[in-house]
C-alpha cells in the first residue's frame, strides 16, 4: 500500500469541542423555535431535549468508529471500509454536498442579520464571508480552530446571560397547557428540530488532524452535545416563559425578541450579535469539516488526484477547500436554499444510519485489526435503536424532498458506475462478514493492512528491533495436539537455516533449558529461549497450537509460544525480547484473541500493534 501524506495534527480537545458545537448552534436556535412552537407548544424544549437523545447513538457510533479510522473524511472513510466503494460514493458526495449546503444557508442567516444594519445585499455579503473563510482554512486549520474557538466560546457567554437573565423573567403561566397537542406531538416535534443536532458528528472528518484522537474525539463530541443540549432548552425555556405565544409563533428571530422583554433593545442588539456569531461559526465549521471530504474521497480515487494535494507552505488540502467554497458561493446566488437544506438533512439523517450500520459491520466481520479507543455501550442495541428513529425521523420528509433526494443517489450511484468502478477495487468489512458466515474466501488482506497502518499512525507506533524481527520472523500455527518434544523439533528444524546451527543441536538446548527450569511462565504461555554459539545471531518464532502442547510437570497445555534464540553477544536484545513479550502476554483477553486469530499474518499483526514499551535504540 502507498505511503499517504497524512494532515498534520493540530487540534485538542477544545477545538474538537468548538468544531463540533458551532456546527450545531445556528439556525436550530434562533430561528427554528418560532416554527417549532406552533407543532408542540409551551413543552416545546422537551422536544430539543428528546431530539439530543436521538442523536446519541449517531455520536457514540461516529465516536468508535472514528477512534478506529481516525482518517480525513470522517462518515465516508468507514462507510466505504464498511460496505464498499459504492456506498463510500453515495455517503461521501452526501456528506460533502449537505454541509455545503448547511454553511451556505448559514452564511445567509449572517447576511440577513447584516442587512438590519448595513446596506449591502444577503448573498453578496454572505459570498465575501464565504471567500474569507476559504482562505483562512487555506492558511491553516490552527488559524481557522483558533477563531472558531472564539466564535464559539463568546457565543456561549451571550448565551449564559440571556438564561441567567431571562429565567428571572419566565412566567409560569405561559406554559399551561403544557401540552395542549399531545405527547405524540412533542415526539414529532423532535423529528423537526432534530437537524438542529445535525454537525456533532462532522467533527469526524477532520479526524486525522486530531491529536490523541481516541480520547479527544469522543471526550470532546459527549462534551458538545451535552452543552449544546443543555443550551437548546434552556434557551428555548426562557424564550417561551418570556414571549406571548401568538408572538413567538410569528417570530423569525424568537431569541433576540425574548431578549428584548427583559433586557430591552440592548438585549436585542446583543442577540442579534449572538445569532451572526452562531451563523458565521456554523459557516466556518462546515468549511472545515465539508473540505475533508474531497481529500478522502481523492486518496481513494473515487474524485480527481487533484483534491488529494496539500499546500506546501500551509499543509491544507487548499483545492478540497477551493472546490467546496466554489460550491457553496454557487449554491448562495444560484440555488433554492430551504429546499435544499431539507435535502441536506435527509441526508444527515440517512448518514447517521449507516453510521449504526458500521459499527454493527465492523464488529460482527471479525476483523482483528479493528481496534477502537472508544467502544460504545450497550452494542448493538444502541445502534438498532439509533438505525428505527432515523427511519422514523426520514418518514417525516415531503414529497419533493424525496425526488430531490433519490436524484442525487442516483447521480452519484452513476459516478461510481463510471468513473469509479473500473478505476478502484478495493476490501471493506461486509465481504469479511459474509466470508464469516458462508466460509468462503472473499476477501483480501488489504483491509487489514490498512487498519494496521491507520492504529501504527493513531498511537504513534514507532518500531524496535523487536518489531522488525517480528515482522519477518515465522510463524507456526499447528491445529493438533503435540508434545513439548515433538514441538521443539518443529522449531529446531525451522531455526536451523537462520542459525546457522544443526537442527540437533538446537533440539539438545532446547530440551537441556527445559530441564533447568520450565520455559511455562504461565498457563497456557512458554517462552523457550537459549543461548547458540554462533556470532551475531537471533531469531524468534512465534506459535500457536490449537490443540495445546503439553509440557512436562504441567497441567494445562500451551497454546502461544514464543521461541528466542540468540548469541551471546545479543543478551541485552534478548532480555528485552523476554521482556517485551511478557508485557504482551499480559494484555487484557490475549489468550482469547490469540485463539481467535485467523491466520498467521494475524497472530504477527497481534505482536505488531501490542501496546508496549518500545526501546528505539539498539
């Protein structure tokens, strides 16, 4: 497999946090809870309440599969490793095309605030924005985290005061009836106001660039939705104990006219201030994550080999981002936005079920080389439960919603068909399930490989010699029972050649360590090790027997081996190895993933991606 050029990490656990909260914080809030209000009601903020609780089972997928893949791309990268190139074109395209989308209708709601106090058109401003935070996140994502940081941290100041403020103000009176349309209304009206949850998960595609991804991608998405839900109803509270109803159910900008009850024009001006800062980083966040996919999907060669390249000086993928900033500017001045955003959350909505599907695939396919940071809990019924609500949240879709929609598939089904396909093959988990199940061979190692490569990058594997010698070293895997004499001739005759040393002669040093001590450190594991009179020797063998070897004085047999042999001289590298292997044996469940190991390829891939003390000097 080629050696790519990977993005340069970044970004921390705050900047996840902000990326992940600014995609989230725009429309959802100050302008949605005016048209939300007349489905549901004063319980309106339950609905954002129950709404959160839907998007968990997305987030916590996104958050293992993404601790596994840590790639640019995010939902593309594992759809494709999951289910194939042709589902990785439809999810990407998706991705790519619906945050697009979203940042384009966010530069607007930025431009129809601007209007209220500057003469310049809607899209005219918004398109100058659009061009200004394309070369910003060309000159570096540190530079465009840093001002999503303070885009999103001064946003939730205002936001603070407008609760602290407004709760003091709430009238109880405005909420009976609490529920004058129904529970089921409240549940429906989650369906609505779900898309506001809509960016938690697009932090995943600009995993690669996160530093210690296993812990701040997870740590940083639990923390977003936990603030931004927590914001949304409160928020939404204050607002509806604050507003008339008949006011709040015609009001385009709900929040900023809330502020005004009780803080007067100054709390309106400092809303409406709120509201662009919510726009602008909802804009820049989707820039952000949306220019990661035509990297992605370039590496895979399912877009030109262009869209694949980094800036020299600043090391951004500055013609993705060109590519999608061109977009959204089209899509500012040409295209029917509300529409589209309801196309765009379809999407989301279908992503956030494959995500479901994923992790369900990924796991069930065996591979052993997937090997998340984050697990989710309570698998799989999270995810099932995840995959029924978003086809509950798809049936409230319109009709033209739908055409759109199914077009779009379409289209990008036919770029796979005839650009992809004859170009790209490729290895991803259902074939490695379906094998599982129908015992065939189906499947490459191309996957497996490259998830070795992905957790070498992830947890900054950097190899030993002991890595090395493992790397080439043989390997035994024997299905039926032997004794411990029986197998030492195995392994005499397989260290011989490298040796240099008559297979005899090992066999006699092999059996003469033994009866100085037995070479079982524990049950189920030996590691025989001796001393060859040859110069500048060492070798390894690694075993597994599935039937066990039995050793003399031991009841249980062994089944993992490890065999060391070296010259004097190599002593300290031979009491490393020792050392090394006992940490590895020690890992938590390496006897059940020992035998559980497919091949030999895999039991080498088990030693390789150990987490160990690595010594880099000889």
């Amino acid at each position: 497999m080629a050696k790519q050029k990977y993005l340069q990490k970044r970004l921390g656990l705050y900047d996840v946090f902000c990326i992940a909260s600014g995609a989230m914080i725009s429309s959802g809030l100050f302008i949605l809870p005016g048209l939300a209000y007349l489905r549901t009601g004063p319980s309106l903020f339950l609905s954002y309440i129950f709404a959160g609780v839907l998007a968990v089972p997305a987030m916590l997928s996104n958050a293992e599969l993404t601790t596994a893949m840590p790639r640019a791309g995010g939902d593309y990268f594992f759809i494709s490793r999951s289910m194939g190139q042709a589902m990785g074109t439809l999810g990407g395209l998706s991705s790519w095309f619906s945050l697009s989308l979203k940042s384009a209708f966010a530069l607007m709601g930025v431009g129809a605030y601007a209007a209220l106090v500057i003469e310049c058109p809607m899209n005219i401003f918004a398109g100058i924005l659009c061009v200004i935070f394309v070369v910003l996140n060309i000159c570096g994502l540190k530079e465009a985290s840093f001002v999503q940081r303070i885009l999103v941290t001064t946003l939730f100041i205002i936001l603070g005061i407008y609760v602290i403020k407004g709760v003091h103000a709430v009238d109880i009176k405005r909420f009976i009836p609490f529920i004058p349309f129904g529970t089921a209304a409240v549940f429906q009206t989650a369906g609505f106001v779900f898309i506001s949850y809509g960016g938690l998960t697009k932090i995943a595609s600009v995993a690669e660039e996160v530093k210690n991804p296993g812990r701040n991608i997870p740590l940083g998405m639990i923390m977003s939705i936990f603030a931004v839900g927590l914001f949304y109803a409160l928020a939404v509270f204050v607002t509806t104990g604050v507003l008339d109803p008949e006011s709040l159910k015609t009001s385009e900008i709900p929040i900023s006219a809330g502020a005004a009850v009780f803080m007067e024009k100054p709390g309106m001006i400092l809303m409406a201030v709120a509201a662009m800062l919510a726009f602008v980083s909802t804009a820049n966040a989707g820039i952000i994550s949306a220019s990661r996919y035509p990297i992605a999907m370039a590496r895979d060669r399912i877009l030109p080999h262009l869209f694949k390249k980094t800036h020299d000086r600043f090391y951004t993928p500055h013609n993705s981002i060109i590519l999608t900033g061109a977009f959204i500017i089209v899509a500012i001045f040409l295209l029917d936005l509300m529409l589209l955003v309801e196309v765009a959350s379809t999407f989301l909505i279908i992503l956030f079920f494959l995500a479901n599907l994923a992790v369900i695939i990924m796991r069930e396919s065996g591979i052993q080389n997937y090997q998340p940071k984050f697990r989710s809990p309570l698998y799989p019924w999270i995810q099932i439960i995840g995959m029924i609500s978003s086809v509950f949240l798809l049936v409230e879709m319109g009709l033209s919603t739908y055409v759109i929609t199914m077009l779009f598939i379409a289209a990008s089904l036919i770029w796979y068909m005839v650009y992809v396909r004859p170009r790209v093959k490729s290895d991803f988990a259902l074939v490695h399930l379906i094998k599982r199940i129908t015992a065939k061979e189906l499947s490459s190692s191309f996957l497996t490989r490259e998830l070795m490569e992905i957790i070498r990058e992830r947890d900054n594997i950097v190899e030993d010699r002991f890595d090395k010698m493992v790397s080439r070293c043989k390997i035994l895997d024997i299905d039926s029972p032997l004794t411990m004499n029986d197998f030492f001739r195995i392994a005499s005759e397989s260290l011989s050649p490298e040796l240099e040393t008559d297979a005899d002669k090992i066999y006699g040093l092999m059996i003469a360590r033994e009866r100085q001590t037995s070479t079982v450190i524990r049950p189920g594991l030996a590691i025989p090790h001796i001393i060859v009179e040859k110069n500048n020797k060492f070798s390894i063998i690694l075993a597994r027997c599935k039937g066990g070897i039995q050793f003399p004085k031991e009841a249980e047999r062994v089944h993992a081996v490890f065999v060391l042999a070296g010259s004097k001289e190599e002593r300290n590298f031979h009491l490393r190895a020792l050392a090394a292997i006992a940490e590895i044996a020690q890992a938590k469940n390496f006897d059940k993933i020992w035998m559980g190991a497919r091949n030999k390829e895999a039991l080498r891939d088990i030693i390789l991606l150990s987490e160990r003390r690595r010594f880099t000097s000889k």
